[in-house]
C-alpha cells in the first residue's frame, strides 16, 4: 500500500512539474507578447506624434505664407483706395477747369458776336 501511494505521489509530483513548466512556458510567452504590443503601441504612438508634429509645422507655415498673402492685400487696397481719392480729386479739378474754360469760350463767343 504504502509503495503504491509512493508511486502515486511520484506520478503526481511529475505531473505537477509538468503542468508548472507548462504554465511558466505560456507565462514567458504571454510576457514576450506583452513586450512585443508595448514596444508596438510606443512605435505607433512615435509615428502618430511625428505625424502631427510634421502637419503642425506645415499648417504654421501655410498660415505664415497667408499672413503675408493677406498683409500684401491689405497694402493693395489701400494704395488702390489712395489712388482712387486722387483719382476723384483730379476728376473734380478738370471738371472745375472744364466748367471754367466753358464759361471763357462763352464770353469770348459773346464778344466775339458783338
């Protein structure tokens, strides 16, 4: 009897070891996967970053180009308003001249009929 029992807890024991390496294999494994998603998602995340650190300085540089866009219209239209005041100015000086020299020639033609 007692040789039998022996014999069991042998093969128990073994069994046991058994099933411990086996799980110890899978937790190694498990470990190594983990490792692997982590070192995976750090990656992926770099990539992310990058990608949205590379759209920022683009963005900051297509509004800079804008800015200047806008800033060189903003100077166009106030020369082109500046021009057209004195535009207005010189159109109200020859109409006053125009009126002037209508006004000579009618006197002229009337002395000229007398």
């Amino acid at each position: 009897q007692l040789h039998l029992t022996m014999s069991e807890k042998n093969e128990l024991t073994k069994s046991l070891e058994m099933v411990q390496k086996e799980l110890q294999e899978k937790e190694s494994e498990m470990k190594r996967e983990i490792s692997e998603y982590k070192d995976r998602l750090l990656q992926a995340e770099k990539e992310h970053q990058d990608a949205l650190t590379e759209a920022n300085q683009k963005n900051e540089v297509e509004i800079e180009a804008c800015q200047d866009k806008m800033n060189l219209l903003e100077h166009f239209i106030s020369s082109q308003k500046l021009e057209i005041e004195h535009l207005k100015s010189d159109k109200e000086e020859l109409n006053n001249s125009l009126k002037e020299a209508n006004l000579t020639l009618g006197e002229l033609l009337k002395t000229k009929v007398r």
